[in-house]
C-alpha cells in the first residue's frame, strides 16, 4: 500500500531511512563468519586471561580426596630425634616426604621442599 503522492514533493530529499544501505548476500556470508569468530575470540581470550573464584588450581590431588580437609597430628615427644614431612603432597609416604618433591620441581619449575623438625644437639 502505497501513500497519495502530492504535487511538488517529489522533488524533496528522500529521508534518511529510505537511503537504500543494503547488505547483499554475499557481504553477509562474509560479515557473518567474521562477527562470530570476533566474539568467540574475545569469549576465549577473556576465559583464558581470568581466573574465577573456586576454580583455581588444588594443592591435594589424590590424597584423602573423601575427606573433607586432611590432617595429621603428631606428640612431639614421639617424633624422635628428626622428622621430615612433606610440604608438596606429592609423596607416597604423605604426610612424610619421600624426596617426590623433586621430580615436582623439575617437572613445573616449583620450588617446594620438606618440613624438617630435629631436636637441637645438646
Ligand atoms: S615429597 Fe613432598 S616435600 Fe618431599
């Protein structure tokens, strides 16, 4: 349904919506692809750069995983003349080391090592 033309306006600028911007199809299948690997790249870099609460990296990765919080407790009086505990838990042997520290620190450039308690020489 078209509107009644009246004498004289057809020489009137067309207004600014009917200025005839048009996206062919050829230029959408090419937009298109590009808009949504922009957005999904800015998604990817933005998840890879932030860390969310609760989802960094756990210290304890195998031991005791049905507990809710792993501990020890020990009378000094039983530990005797030296004890090494481990710091990395990463032993065999937790909660003493067992020297799997090492493989750790070369494996991640860590720098972790054992607890050491030794009564002083008299
Ligand atoms: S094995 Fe963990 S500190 Fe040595």
């Amino acid at each position: 349904m078209s509107s009644p033309q009246l004498p004289g306006l057809s020489s009137l600028p067309k207004p600014l919506l009917n200025s005839g911007f048009r996206i062919s199809k050829d230029q959408l299948t090419t937009i298109v692809p590009v808009a949504v690997a922009a957005m999904l790249g800015t998604y990817l870099i933005s998840r890879y750069f932030s860390t969310p609460s609760g989802q960094k990296s756990k210290v304890n990765l195998s031991l005791n995983k049905d507990s809710a919080k792993v501990v020890h407790s020990f009378d000094i009086e039983d530990i005797g003349s030296k004890a090494v505990y481990c710091r990395c838990w990463r032993s065999k042997k937790f909660p003493y080391c067992d020297g799997s520290h090492s493989k750790h620190n070369e494996e991640t450039g860590d720098n972790v090592g054992p607890l050491i308690i030794k009564k002083r020489d008299a």
